[in-house]
C-alpha cells in the first residue's frame, strides 16, 4: 500500500498502475498505455516495446513488494521495490497533463553517506582494496581528499584501456595517427566478448575513433586490440610512463585481451611457464601468439577468480587518477577533441548530470577482480577522481556493492 503523502497524488496513481503492469504485463493493452504515457515517451517507446519491457523485468523481478515512497514537487517519486534479496528502485515523473514523461527501474544501491561508512564497506568488499577520490587540477595532478590503500597496485581488468587510450591519442598528437584513419576488422586480432567487433566480418570498415569508443563505451575487447597493435605496444607502454604510473615494470610486456585471454585460459603448463620468463623472453611469446584466437567455449565455467595476481593489468587508485588527469590534459589540445566523447559515452552508474555535466567513465572485472574508475566536472567546473578497485583470490567480487560504494563516494565528493 502507498504511505499517505503519496496515495492521493497523480504521480502515486500512476505508480500504482506501473506496479499493476510489472505484476501482469500480459493484460496491458495498447490503448491504455497511449491514455497513461506522454507523446514524448511513447516516441521513444512505443506500447509493443514497453509490453516488451514489462514481461522481461516481470520474469527478472517476481513479486515485488513495495517499500518506501518518496515525492517529490507532486509530479516526480522515488519508489523502492524488492524481488526477494534484490533490491530496485522505480525513478517516475509526470509532464503537466499528469501523463508519465519518465519511467526508470534500475539496481537500489546501497550507498555510504559518510567517507568513515564508505571505509567500513570497503573493507568488506575483498581482501584487497585500493580507494581514492581525488580533485583533479587544469595540469592534472591529484590531490587525494579521501583515501584507502591508494597506492596499492592491484588488478584492475578493462581499466587498462585507459593506457591504450592514451597511448592513441599521444599518437595522434605526434601526427603518427588520426581519428577517422580506416581500421580494417581483422580475423587475427579477434578476441573475446565483452564487445561486439569481434562479431564483425574481417574487412568491415571502421576508423580508428570508432574501435576507440567501442574499447572505452563498451570495453570492446577486439576494438581495444585492434587499438593495441595499430598504436604498437612498446607505445602503450610509453603511456604507462607518461600517464605516472608509478611501477609501470608491472604492465611490461603490456597484453593484449586476446594474450590474456589465450594464456589465462589455456593449459596451465604454458601459464605457467610464460610466468618463469623474463620481460623480453616474454614478449618474445607473445609475439609468438600471433595468429591464434582464443575460442569463446574456453570460458565456460570460468567463475573462480585464475592468477590474478601473476597475470592481469595492473595499477592503483593512484595511477589511474594519474592518467585521468593526463588525459584531462590532452583533451584540451585541439586535435584530441574527441577524447572526451569517447571517455564520456557510457557513464556507467547512474549518475545525476545536472551535478555533474561531465562524466568520464571506464570500469574493468574478471572473477576477483573488479575496477571502477571516473573522471568527473561538477556544476561549479571543478574537476574530481573517483576510483575503487577490489581484489580476491578466492571469491567474485560483489558487483552491487561496489557500485554502490562508488556511487556514494560520487555523492560525497559533490558537497566537498
């Protein structure tokens, strides 16, 4: 049942019916949601695709019980619904007809409202945990205003593309490179999912930028390859110097997804001795990979987190705030303008834009290994960091908490 301030309200009447849809979508009918939804929305979504979405969120979400309902100026709510442990929250708001302009179901994520509560979670989230939230000046150095084991190097997954990133665009400034240059798909640089270029066929036709907003929007693994070897990985690993990562040994020879991917899940006899060589005995090999692709039924089963701490890419909430503020930098030179709109594509967590009008986001995981990383304006053009990073030898990372940790860290670093 609705509380009290909401019951009698348009916006609380509405939810009611929304709660009805997700409880039996088979029985919305078309004329009905064209009466209840505005024009706007309905472009956008039209009645078929929102019955689409009801019976797919009604199959994910059985039997949701109502919790807490907040208004807010009569026309907009925050309703928080529960499916068992998991736990959403229903974003709604009405136009001036009373008709609904926005609808949104999303994770409720359970956020610190204090740096010492944002410590606490951390602490729980793995055995190891690096944590920074930093402001980023116009040179791009990092002066940390809240910290946790920030200088600890841990694993830290597709982060690692924030390196070949900027490796790209130092080539770019240099002349060496450009955006819109034609980046061919190629068979031999396939890797595995996430992505989708590795769908694509060899031949398809794509520029440089386009692989380099998949690697970052979508952590397109065959994209960032592709980015990889175009750029060279002796000049990647350049960026790790360039961008201050403070023990860059670590990352040499820099892998490629595709490397990572053929080691990590191949026979634990080749693991194990491409881990006894020498950096350039190890380069060597992986020069010798080439041509090989791993294969997508390699994967199944992989839920144990697998050498984390002897193969992966590596850095700290430190490093990573280093080479945020290094591509703050970059972006502002006129060649590099695409920077931003790459970094800014997915914001990954939900994120209020009006706090925060740009939101540069790139995040990275395999079992044990978790990474969110942001580059963040707010309002007021002051510029911060926010980061954690969560290891575990034994165990999956809790993804929820995490991003519940961050997004609170978001939260607080707007009223510092």
């Amino acid at each position: 049942m609705l509380p009290a301030e909401a019951r009698d309200t348009q916006v609380g009447k509405q939810l009611v019916w929304v709660l009805e849809s997700l409880a039996h979508p088979d029985k919305i009918a078309d004329a009905e949601i064209e009466k209840r939804f505005a024009p706007e929305f309905l472009a956008h979504v039209p009645a078929a695709k929102f019955r689409e979405i009801s019976a797919q969120l009604s199959a994910a979400l059985p039997k949701l019980t109502l919790g807490t309902v907040t208004v807010e100026e009569g026309s907009k709510l925050v309703a928080r619904v529960a499916s068992g442990a998991t736990k959403m929250r229903i974003l709604l708001g009405l136009d001036k007809a009373g008709k609904i302009a926005g609808l949104l179901v999303q994770a409720d994520l359970d956020k610190p409202a204090t740096f010492e509560a944002a410590d606490a979670m951390a602490k729980k989230l793995a055995p190891k945990v690096s944590m920074l939230v930093a402001s980023v000046d116009d040179k791009g150095a990092c002066t940390p205003r809240h910290a946790l084991a920030e200088k600890e190097q841990l694993a830290i997954g597709s982060a690692f593309k924030l390196y070949v990133l900027l490796g790209l665009v130092d080539k770019v400034l240099a002349g060496k490179l450009a955006w819109d240059a034609p980046l061919p798909v190629r068979d031999d640089w396939k890797s595995l999912p996430s992505g989708m270029t590795q769908n694509e066929d060899a031949g398809t036709k794509l520029s440089v930028k386009e692989h380099a907003t998949r690697m970052i929007s979508i952590s397109d693994n065959t994209a960032t390859d592709h980015v990889l070897y175009t750029v060279g990985r002796k000049d990647v690993e350049a960026a790790l110097r360039t961008g201050g990562h403070a023990t860059p040994a670590l990352d040499v020879p820099f892998l490629a997804t595709r490397e990572m991917f053929l080691l990590k899940l191949g026979e634990p006899a080749e693991l194990a001795a491409y881990l006894k060589l020498p950096p350039e005995k190890r380069r060597a090999h992986l020069d010798g990979l080439a041509g090989k692709t791993p294969h997508i039924m390699q994967a199944i089963g992989w839920t144990k987190p697998r050498a984390i701490e002897e193969l992966e890419w590596f850095a700290s909430t430190a490093d990573l705030c280093r080479v945020m503020g290094t591509l703050r930098v970059r972006s502002q030179k006129p060649a590099a303008a695409p920077l931003l709109e790459v970094l800014s594509k997915n914001p990954g967590l939900p994120i209020d834009p009006a706090a925060w009008p740009f939101i540069g986001f790139k995040g990275g995981s395999e079992p044990g290994v978790l990474n969110l990383t942001y580059l963040l304006r707010r309002a007021d053009d002051k510029w911060f960091f926010v980061a954690v990073t969560a290891n575990s030898t034994t165990d999956m990372v809790d993804d929820n908490a995490t991003s519940g940790l961050v997004g609170g860290l978001v939260d607080l670093a707007a009223k510092l």
